[in-house]
C-alpha cells in the first residue's frame, strides 16, 4: 500500500514549530526552548518512521521510544511553565508514574512488532492531564491575556492532539479489525490533529510574552 | 460481528469528536473568560498607569528634589531631575556618590529614626555638590512598607541658611557694638536689645522684651522727650538729639541717640531703630574742662586787676599811714584811719583775688591734715552759732600732704563757716577725712592728677543746699547767695585757688533741702621724701 500524500503533509508540519523554535531560540524561555527541542526530536521521528515505511520495515518501536521522549519533553515544558510548586511537584510525579509505566511496557510487555495501544492511550491520558494542569495555572494569572501566553497555546495544541486521537489511537486494534480503511481513516485524523497540533505550538513560540 | 464492529467505529469516532469538542470548547471558554477577566484586569492596569503617570509626573517635575533609596546601604532606587540639578548630578550613579557624602552622623542619625520611628523630619545636612560647593539640605523620609526602603524629600536651603549665617553675623557684631542697639515697634514695645544696651542700661533682653521703652529708660519728667522723639519719626522718620535715660539700678545716664524707622519688608509696618552712645561721662569732662577754662579765664582776668588795684591802693594805704603822722586833728586823724583802714582792706581783698588767680606759693611743709583740722574746728567753734553740732571723723595718722599750713587752715575755715551759715537754725556740721587711691574711671574726675593718692576731706552740712544751676558758678569770685549778711563772695574763690596751687580738687555734692558736701582732695605724700 503507498504511502498516503497526507503523512507527508504531517512530516512537513513538524518543521513549522521546529524552525520557529530555533529561529526564537536565544529569546525564548526555558519551557519554549525544551519545546523547539521536542520539535527537533520530532522531526527525527517523523523522518525515521517515513524512512523505514519507505523501505517497507517496521517502524513502531520508533513510536515507543518517542513516546516517552515526548511525553517527558512535554511534562518538562508545563513544569517551567507553572508558577506554584505544588502543581510542578504534581507534573514531576505524573512524568515519573508514566515513564515508570514505560519502562514496565519496555522491558516486559512490548515486543516492538505492533503499536503499542495501551501505552499510546496512557501517554495521551499523560499529556491531556499535564496540560489541563498547565491551562488552569496559565488562567490564574490574569495580568497578561491568555491569548499572549506561550503557554495557552502550546497546553490547548497538545489538549486537542491529545483528546482527539486518545480513543482512536487506544483502541486501533478494533478499527483495524473493521478494515483497512478505517484504520486509514484514524490515521488521516490522527495526522490532522497533529498539524493543528503543530500549528498551535507555532503559535506558542511565536508568543512575544515569555510566560 | 459486523454491525459490532460499525457500533464500535462508530463509538470511537463520537468518543473522540465528543473528547476533541469538549477540549476545543473548554479552550475557547477559557479563553473567553480570560479575556473578560483580562480586559478588567487591564482597565485596572490603565487606571494604575495612568495613576502612575500622573505621580511620575509629579515625581519628575516637581520641585523639590525626591528619591527613594534602601535605608541599610543607601542604594538609590529612584531619583527624580530635581534632586540631582540640586546635587549638581547628571546621571543617578553620580548622585549615589553625592549621597554617599553625607556625613556619616548625619546617615547613621537618619538611619537610626528611620529604623526607629520610620519616619524623619527636616533633617538639616550640610553637605557638597558633586563639583564639591558647600550645600545645605533640610532631608525628610518616610519608609515604605515592608521593601526596606525610604521615600525622601530633599530641599535645597542653602540660600535660607546662608541668610541666616548673615543675620548671625550682622547680629554678633550687633552685640560687639559697644553703642544700645534696639528696635521698638511704633507703639514703642522693645523688639530687639542688643548686648550693648544691656550692659549700658543693665537691663537683659529677656527682662525688656515687649515692654515699652518709655516705661523703660525714661523718668515721668523725662518722659515727654519718648514722646516728641516718637512724634518726630512719625513725621519725619528719623530723630538725633540727646535724651536723659535712667538705668535699671536709677543712675541718671546722658546719650546721644540716632533714630530711625525701618519698614519690615514688604509689608507696611515700620519699625524704629534706635542706637545710642552713652555720653554721659564726654558731658562731664566738657563740663569740666568748660568750667576749668572758665575759671582759667575768671583768674587771669581777676589776678591782673587785683594786681593793678594793689599798686592803686598800695599807695594810698602808705600815703594814708604817712599823714596820719603829721596830722594833729581829732577829726582828720580819723578821716586817715577810715583811709588807711579802707585801703587796706582793699589790700586784703585784693591778696585773696590774686590767691584764688595764682595761688600763693608758700612754704611748703608735710601736713597731717587731721591734726591741722582739729585746731581748725576748735577755732570755728568759739563762733556764734546757734543749735549747730559738731561731728569729726578724723585720724591722726593719715597721708601726710605737703603745703602751707597756713593756707589750707584758710580753705577749711572758709568750708567750716560757709558750711555753718547754711545752717542759720543749726544742725550737723561733719568734718571727716580719708586717704583714697582714685582708680580707673575715678582717676578722670582728677583734673591734671599726677597722683593716684589723696587724702580727702569732707565738710558736710545739713543747710538748705545750693540749687543745681548754681553749682558751677560757687567757685567763680564774688558770686555769693549771702547778699544780705555781706558775703564777699570770696571764701570759696580762695579756697578753689588754694586747694589747685597744691595740686588738688575740690568737688561738691548738694541737694537742695538735705545739704552740702563739699570734697577737697590733696595729693598726699610719701613721708620719706623731702
């Protein structure tokens, strides 16, 4: 089956934040430079993936070791991006819990041939908490509008990506059960989610506030 | 198992729609949300700008200088142009080290009250502009809660101070004048007494102040003169002339007095400043000298007549003697003796005008005046007088003086008797004397003193007294007030000569009604020499 055009497409967004990121990165705050790194990383990924579909290999445990990078990566972004200790102390445990979680699904469960759905539903339940958690701090301070706020755009993009593909990308195994084309259809979400998402952190990064 | 499968598709997609929505929904709530609270926020925000501007510019432009700093270390937070114009500073670093400056008490002083009470008041520093002038500022500060720091005002009081150096100084050299200056408003209130007038009128500023200066300096007779010298700046806004004052311990002084109004700055109230030279003592001595040169003038006029009324009458009285021989008549022999009794009185008269001019040089020997006055009062006695008491307060050993025995038995006589018809209904005749060494301003009253020693006799009555206007006229010759008992008007003429060919004085105290004092001072001697 070739390669969908779309993912190509999808490949292609990851450099929107990545050049914004670097192009801002000597003004940036800690949270948006660990950002603009999580693009790069994701650049890799997407290439690497593209890559080995390309010459027709597997690539998922290109996805499981990414998954943890990303989830951390972003776990780190809302960290720097909140104010109160309680709340960091909270985003630190959650990373721990889920890389924990991981390295349980590594060592024991995973054995790389398929995509592994649970830990692709954990790491989006992970990722849509953290920034929920991110958003309420960032609506706590209302001395700067949220539309201002790297923060608020970079939580709502990895909240929509997050919300829209945890139940497709969790429970994969059934649409792939239903046919291919489902399962295709899933993908086309998944990859528009992920431009909207890329498209927000842009925005993020371009945010003349450091907050 | 199909529709199964559908169903679940279908599930998932809901699912996902639902979860993306409600992640979408709640983003663009909260994102609302925010914007309401942000736009309020933000109207506060403006309104603080806009507060903040205003006292900014408050701050920027006012006056007086203004800064906030850390009270531990002086670290200047703010500043604004006012105060660094004040300290000659451009940039704030420059007046970080104008502050730096301070004297260190002065810091530690402000530091102390601010850490203490958090708050101190007008604290005047003498300090430097960076280009190292000397400045004063009146510094006030008020901490600011809870940051550590000081909110300051700092006034610039140079030019106040310099005036008030000036004043200082003006006013020390003011109190430096040996002449009263004083000031009194034009109800005639004293308003300022420099130490001058205290120590010519005895009385301190404290004692004056707000009192008036007629009540003051001027006796109820006198008191007239406060008021048509009063009447005179009102007028013609200055007065000079001389005023009689009475010092606060009732001796009499005479002084020359300048007095002029003074408007009190912009307003139309008038001030009158008055300064005087006590001139009492030059009055004394001109009257002095004035009389002296009178009597100067009185002796040469009256010795040469004499002199040339002795060679008249010389003459006569020879002539007379002469014929009285040859005559043989009762009646002319005693036509002769009237001739030759008036000339000589004549005679008499004449030596007693040429003693009073020239003085008689006799032979001088030491004298104890005590002893000399005993046989002098024992002669007096045998007089006829009525109801009179004699009291001595003599020593035998006294100062010698040196003079003629003779003459000086002739002045106190004279003394003794005119002392005695004062009193034509008796009374207290006191004859007393002293040895006194005349000091200082005392030494002034000694006309031509070649000595500090004297030994002074005192012939006291208690007579009717000489009234004030005659008491320079009772040494010129023939001026008497016996007219009727036929007084010569010679007796105190002689005395005067006398008293001044030996070297000495003669001074009178009277009151009219109490009696007289006559003192005669002569040089005493040392008994060792001649």
């Amino acid at each position: 089956m070739p390669i969908p055009i779309f993912v190509y497409i999808h490949a292609a967004s990851y450099l929107v934040p990545t050049i914004a990121g670097l192009k801002r990165f000597p003004k940036s705050s800690r949270a948006i430079r660990i950002l603009a790194v999580l693009c790069v990383l994701a650049c890799i990924n997407v290439g690497a993936q593209l890559f080995l579909a390309m010459r027709k290999e597997k690539n998922y445990f290109i996805s499981d070791y990414y998954r943890v990078v990303e989830t951390s990566l972003l776990c780190a972004v809302f960290y720097f991006s909140v104010v109160s200790q309680k709340l960091r102390n909270l985003l630190v445990g959650m990373g721990i819990v889920f890389a924990l979680i991981w390295a349980v699904d590594v060592l024991w469960f995973n054995t790389h041939d398929q995509m592994s759905n649970g830990m692709a539903m954990i790491s989006r339940i992970t990722v849509l908490l953290m920034s929920f958690i991110a958003l309420q701090a960032a609506m706590k301070d209302e001395f700067l509008p949220l539309a201002e706020r790297s923060i608020f755009w970079v939580g709502i993009g990895a909240a929509i990506y997050s919300s829209g593909t945890l139940l497709l990308l969790g429970l994969s195994h059934y649409l792939l059960q239903l046919g291919p084309d489902y399962f295709i259809a899933a993908w086309h979400i998944n990859w528009a989610l992920l431009i909207v998402a890329n498209l927000f952190y842009t925005k993020g990064m371009l945010c003349k506030s450091r907050g | 198992m199909q529709v199964t499968g559908i169903g679940i598709a279908w599930i998932l997609a809901i699912g996902s729609f639902a979860l993306l929505a409600s992640v979408i929904a709640y983003s663009v709530m909260m994102l609302h949300s925010h914007q309401r609270i942000g736009q309020l926020q933000r109207a506060k925000l403006d309104e603080v700008s806009r507060s903040e501007e205003k006292y900014r510019g408050l701050f920027d432009n006012s006056l007086a200088g203004m800064l906030k700093f850390r009270i531990d270390d002086w670290t200047i937070l703010d500043s604004n142009a006012a105060v660094r114009a004040m300290l000659g500073c451009t940039t704030q670093e420059e007046l970080q080290e104008c502050l730096l400056r301070l004297p260190e008490p002065a810091r530690d002083s402000i530091f102390a009250s601010l850490t203490r009470d958090g708050i101190v008041e007008q604290y005047e520093i003498r300090t430097s502009r960076r280009s190292g002038e000397t400045i004063y500022i009146l510094f006030s500060a008020r901490t600011v809660a809870c940051d550590g720091s000081a909110q300051a005002v700092v006034i610039d009081v140079t030019e106040r101070m310099r005036q008030m150096e000036k004043i200082q100084e003006q006013r020390a050299l003011l109190d430096h004048a040996q002449d009263a200056i004083l000031v009194i408003d034009t109800q005639g209130q004293v308003m300022y007494w420099n130490s001058g007038a205290e120590m010519m009128y005895g009385w301190t500023k404290e004692e004056v102040n707000g009192r008036r200066l007629d009540e003051l300096l001027y006796a109820s007779a006198n008191s007239n003169c406060f008021e048509e010298a009063m009447e005179d700046i009102r007028q013609f806004k200055e007065w000079n002339g001389e005023h009689r004052h009475i010092r606060k311990d009732g001796r009499e002084i005479i002084v020359d007095s300048r007095w002029k109004t003074v408007e009190r700055g912009s307003n139309t109230e008038q001030t009158v400043m008055i300064v005087s030279s006590d001139v009492s003592e030059k009055k004394r001595l001109e009257s002095q000298f004035i009389r002296a040169q009178k009597m100067e003038s009185i002796a040469l006029l009256t010795g040469g007549l004499a002199h040339d009324l002795q060679n008249v009458l010389a003459p006569i009285a020879m002539s007379a003697h002469l014929l009285k021989k040859r005559l043989s008549g009762k009646s002319s022999l005693a036509i002769m003796r009237a001739v030759e009794k008036s000339a000589r009185s004549g005679i008499e008269l004449v030596q007693s005008i040429l003693t009073y001019g020239r003085g008689i040089i006799g032979e001088r020997k030491h004298i104890q005046v005590g002893r000399m006055l005993v046989q002098v009062l024992d002669a007096v006695r045998h007089g006829q007088w009525q109801n009179v008491r004699i009291e001595r307060k003599l020593k035998a050993k006294r100062w010698p003086v040196s003079g003629d025995s003779n003459q000086l038995k002739q002045v106190f006589r004279n003394l003794c008797v005119n002392a005695l018809e004062s009193m034509p209904q008796g009374g207290l005749l006191t004859v007393e004397s002293s040895d006194v060494v005349l000091e200082g301003d005392r030494l002034d009253e000694a006309p031509n003193a070649e000595t500090s020693h004297y030994v002074l006799v005192s012939v006291s009555d208690a007579g009717v007294g000489i009234p004030h206007e005659d008491l320079d006229k009772i040494f010129e010759p023939f001026f008497t007030t016996k007219e009727r008992t036929g007084g010569t008007g010679l007796g105190l003429s002689v005395a005067y000569g006398i008293v001044k060919s030996h070297g000495g004085f003669i001074k009178v105290e009277s009151a009219m009604g109490s009696g007289t004092t006559f003192h005669v001072y002569l040089p005493a001697v040392s008994e060792k020499s001649d």
